[in-house]
C-alpha cells in the first residue's frame, strides 16, 4: 500500500500541525505514514547557512522530536542533502503517494520547494502544503487602496479583523493525533543519517555548550514558557517589556522559530487564561501586537526578497559605511566600552537570545556610533542567535538602520548611558552580565570611565557619544540628499 509523507521542516511540533494532522489521517486510509527531518544546505539560499546557535538548537529539537516520535512507537527518519534528490529517490524505492508539509515563507525555499513539487509530480507523488506557522500568509491581506501593506499599524489593524471574520476557529489550535500509523519497513533512501550525522554540533562552537544552562529545547519546553509567561510575564508587559532586569517578555521566539508553538497556540491560551488583577488591559493588547511584528516581517519579505540583502529603501545605498573590522570585533566581543551595549553583546553570547531593547540598543550604537554596515550586524547576529530568523533579523535590522519600510527615523540616535538610565536603572542587568562591573554601584556604573579609578579589565569607550553622534548625523546627510536627488 502506498505511503505519505509528512516532511518536518520549521514545525518541529506534535501540536496544532496542520500538514501532520492531514497526513495522519491520510496515513490511517493508506499504507502507513513515514515522518522525515532533512538538512537540506540549500533551504534558505547560498547565504544563509544555518548559524551556530541555530545549529545547536536544532540538534536538540530533532533528539527530542524523534523521543516524542518514538512515544508513538514510530521513528522520525532523518537525512542530509539536496531536498529533491533526498525525496525523489524516497518516492522511488518506497511506494510514496502524497507529501504533506507546511508553507515557508523564506523566497529561497519557497523557490526550492516549487522544485521539490514538480520532481515528485514526476514521480506520481502528490504534494499538500498548509498554512501552519503563521497567522495569515504573508501577501493575503491588502490595504485600503488595494496594494501591499508597507505601514506596520495598519497592516496589525486588518489582520485582526481579518481573525475577527473568520470566527472562533482560525484560532483553535488543532490537537496533536490520536495516534500515529506508520508505514511499515521504511528500507535504505538517499541521504538518510543519524542526528549526529548531520554534523550539526560544531566542535569550535564551544560556546554553544553553555546554551543548555537556558533552554529547554522543543515542544515541551515551549508549553512551560507560555505556562510561566501566563503566570508571571504578561502582567506589566506593556510598560515593563523594556527592562532586561526584569523577566518580562515570553522569550517565545526560538520556539517560534522552529516551529514548536504556533502564534495561534498562544492567542489562544491568552484568550482563554484569565486575566489576574495585576494585569492592565494594554499587557494583552500589546504582547499581541509584537507577534504582529513577526507576521509584518514575513509579509515584507514576501514584497521585497532582497530584505536581508538590500536596502528596503535605495537611497540608503549612500550612506558612507565605515570598513572597521577592529571595532566590529570590539562590538562582538562586548568590549565597546559602554556598559549596557556590552552587557547585551555578553548576555547574546551566553545565552543565544538577547533581549528585544538590547537588540535595538547594540544595533543602533553598530549602526551609528561605530557607522558599520547593519549588515555586518546583522551576519553575526544570524550566527549567534537562536531564534535567528531571516524576515524578523532583516526586517529589525534594518528598522534600526532606518533604511526599512516603516522603520525608526534615522535621526534616532539612542544614547547608551540614558539609555541604560531608563531600562537597568539599578545597573542590576550590567552587573549580572558584566563581571568586571559587579563591584561598582549606582550611577557609577553606567559610566565607569569617569571615576577616577577605572575599573579594571574593562575597557575605556570605543567612541565618545557626542562626537559619533555628530558623525552618523553627516553620514545621513548623503542618504538625505540621494532621496531628494
Ligand atoms: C536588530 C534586531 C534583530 C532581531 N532579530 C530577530 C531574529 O532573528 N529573530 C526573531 O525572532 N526576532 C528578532 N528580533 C525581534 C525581537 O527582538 C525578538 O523577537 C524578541 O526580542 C524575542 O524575545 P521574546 O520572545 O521575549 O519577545 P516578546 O516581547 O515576548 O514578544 C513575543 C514574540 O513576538 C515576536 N516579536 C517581538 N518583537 C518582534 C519584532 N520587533 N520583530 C519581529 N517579531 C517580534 C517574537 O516572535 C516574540 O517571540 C530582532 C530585533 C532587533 C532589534
């Protein structure tokens, strides 16, 4: 009897998985379903290998999917190579019917996977793909004037209306299967591997080691987040999301990512979870809305495919980067100089995330203070984030550069002491992140190289605010006339 397909990509969940689900009970009818994980070096494009940190969490996602797989008494079969070949030889030497996986939203893949879909119709396969990792397909919802949103509140706006209309059901999440039939004597294909096979853990990347001390990777890992979020994070969430002193924000976003919660799941269980007396009414409204951001983020990748390449904005392409591999290593390696900077720099580096203030922080003093490409920050951020991802890194990035669609002005030049001032005001962020720091008290803290002894192994600053303020005001200078020229 033929068999189908679910292939896993960036879903790695049992949960509201509408390709899983449909290819279950495809499964039930048929001969038997075989699940498939493949690294496929190509998925996203030529430039955008997986990074470090993404590696490692992808190793323990596919260990504990293939458990969890396992619970079902089945295995999740894995393989490495070229998805086309990997699946066409698949189709070939096992009696495959259909394939079921869901969309992805990156235009490299989507180019692949058109590929994947016409070999395997060669092959008399059938290829199903469903909507299951975002909340409404990037490209679905047009403004007023009938084109393509470029404004981030109008787009939010019409995409919870659009929710509203469709009724209760476009956020229930689907429940993971009963049970799970699995096709019987799935023999030898090409690329097949063990998860170590896939080479994912990289022996330089020693730091990835201490990742584990912060996440517990997978599905399981993901419902805990929601349930500690729901009970202590999103009480205060609207005024509090800027303090990476506090435990505030959901740290959702590698879970998100790969696939082991669905934006639909958290709706839901906010909606359904009562609201405590702490909570304000805004704490709902705007946690919701910064998923809003990951869907705009999708939906300008969808328009514009060169996001993470070029500026959204052409007349950025004036601006006199500054080649400066010292200071870009200063930046990487949290020795700027500027406390709260380096002490986002060294929480990226322990802990592959790195709070959403702190990422609009160090970018902006990338950006402007140190007058680097965003796309040299945006590179190593790909490579030591966990939640790496290529619309929401492209879109941010360039949100602070001010050279995206709806981004801060470019005029923003965040000052890293007031900064600090106003989101750590104790210093209790800097001294947890920063040892040579722990000794020092408040205000000394936020700018140590003003007491009269320094202290020591840390560094004097990189740049002096005022003077690289002025220098990123004249770089704009030519962005500003390129728009008018
Ligand atoms: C320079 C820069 C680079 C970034 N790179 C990434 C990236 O590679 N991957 C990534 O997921 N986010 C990225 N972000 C967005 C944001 O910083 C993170 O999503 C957020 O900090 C994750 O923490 P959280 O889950 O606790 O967020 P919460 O505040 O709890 O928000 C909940 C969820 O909403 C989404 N979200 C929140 N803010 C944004 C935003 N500005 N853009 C898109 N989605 C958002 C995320 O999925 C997040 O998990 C970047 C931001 C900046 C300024």
């Amino acid at each position: 009897m033929p068999a189908t397909v679910f292939w896993f990509r960036n879903d790695l969940r049992l949960a509201d998985n509408p390709g899983l689900l449909a290819a279950s009970q495809d499964a039930e009818r048929g001969g038997g379903l075989i699940l498939l994980y493949i690294l496929d070096p190509q998925e996203l494009g030529d430039d955008w290998p997986l990074g470090g940190a993404a590696q490692w969490w992808l190793a323990q996602a596919l260990d504990d999917l293939a458990r969890r797989v396992r619970s079902f008494g089945g295995q999740l079969h894995i393989a490495k190579g070229p998805a086309e070949d990997v699946l066409t030889d698949l189709a070939q030497r096992h009696s495959v019917v259909r394939l079921h996986c869901n969309r992805s939203y990156v235009p490299a893949t989507c180019a692949r996977d058109a590929s994947v879909k016409r070999a395997l119709a060669a092959n008399g396969v059938e290829v199903i793909t469903h909507q299951g990792n975002v909340l409404v397909e990037p490209g679905s919802l047009r403004s007023r004037s009938g084109g393509p949103f470029k404004v981030f509140t109008p787009f939010w706006k019409t995409l919870v209306a659009e929710l509203e209309s469709c009724g209760q059901a476009a956020l229930t999440p689907l429940p993971e299967p009963g049970r799970l039939r699995f096709a019987k004597q799935v023999g030898a294909f090409r690329g097949q591997c063990d998860i170590r096979q896939l080479g994912l853990v990289d022996e330089r990347a020693r730091w990835s080691e201490k990742l584990g001390n912060h996440w517990q990777v997978g599905e399981e890992g993901a419902q805990d987040r929601l349930d500690s979020f729901l009970q202590a994070g999103i009480a205060g969430y609207a005024d509090l999301r800027n303090r990476p002193d506090l435990a505030h924000v959901s740290r959702f976003s590698p879970y998100l990512r790969w696939g082991h919660i669905t934006p639909r799941q958290i709706w839901n269980r906010l909606d359904q979870a009562p609201s405590s007396a702490a909570e304000s009414p805004r704490d709902r409204a705007v946690f919701l809305s910064e998923l809003g951001w990951r869907e705009f983020s999708y939906e300008l990748l969808h328009q514009f495919p060169e996001l993470p390449r070029a500026n959204w904005r052409p007349a950025f392409d004036a601006y006199p980067w500054q080649e400066n591999t010292s200071a870009l290593r200063a930046w990487q390696e949290a020795r700027t100089g500027y406390p709260l900077v380096d002490a986002g720099m060294r929480q990226l580096w322990q802990e592959g995330w790195m709070h959403n203030r702190l990422r609009m922080v160090t970018a902006s003093f990338l950006i402007k203070h140190l007058q680097i490409d965003w796309r040299a920050g945006q590179a190593w951020f790909w490579d030591t984030l966990v939640d790496a991802d290529l619309a929401s890194n492209a879109a941010s990035w360039q949100w602070v550069a001010g050279s995206g669609a709806d981004a801060a002005p470019y005029f923003r030049i965040f000052n890293p002491i007031t900064q600090a001032k106003k989101f750590d005001p104790e210093g209790r962020f800097i001294r947890r992140n920063l040892p040579a720091l722990r000794e020092l008290g408040t205000p000394e803290i936020f700018e140590p190289w003003s007491l009269k002894t320094p202290p020591k192994g840390y560094p004097p600053p990189l740049v002096e605010h005022g003077a690289a303020r002025q220098r990123a005001l004249a770089g704009y200078e030519a962005v500003r006339q390129a728009s008018e020229g």
